[in-house]
C-alpha cells in the first residue's frame, strides 16, 4: 500500500488531531512567521514536497505528514478540533490561531 493510511475517507486533516491538512499547514507557518524552505527544513523533507502537500496534490506517506506536524508542533503550533491550528502559550505573542476559513494570499505568506 502507497500513500497515507492515515488520512482515510475524510482526506487531509478532517479533524483528525493525530494528522494535519494542507491548509492547518499554510496557517501554521502563518503564525510561525515561516515560509515553505523553513518548514521543509524543520522537518528534513524537501521544499517541493512542502508546497505540493499545501496546494494538496500528491499521496503523502503518513510519516512524511507527521515529519510536518511534529516540526511546526516542537515551534509551538497547537492543532485543536475544526481544522484550526494556534500557538501554545509557551509560544511568543499567544496568538489565537487561523481557522481555515479565515485563511487568505495574505496570511499565507
């Protein structure tokens, strides 16, 4: 079997607190201030595999997905139910967190 075996039915994410979308991805690194060459290389995966997971193209094995998730997770990133991601209060500045729907070009830089 290829690809994630994590995902499941509901795809990316789907509320699943054990995996991350491509969008809790986008807005993680929002909050960390990082863009996609950060985030690959917190995570010792490649650039390419980082903007193609975002813009959801591709079958990511479930350990490359966790690799993203443990990165932005060890930065502060707390993932919470509804898709939404926010930084822990360990984290500087506490912010609350982008939910997906509040996600736009400007936040996801």
């Amino acid at each position: 079997m290829t690809g994630s075996d994590e995902a499941g039915a509901k795809g990316y994410g789907g509320g699943d607190l054990n995996t991350i979308g491509p969008g809790q991805s986008r807005a993680a690194r929002g909050l960390l201030g990082w863009n996609a060459a950060d985030l690959a290389r917190a995570s010792g995966l490649d650039e390419g595999f980082v903007t193609g997971f975002e813009a959801g193209t591709g079958d990511p094995a479930s350990g490359q997905v966790e690799a993203l998730r443990s990165a932005l997770m060890r930065e502060g990133v707390v993932f919470t139910e509804g898709d939404g991601v926010r930084l822990s209060g360990r984290q500087k500045g506490g912010d609350e967190g982008t939910r997906l729907g509040d996600l736009t070009t400007e936040n996801d830089r």
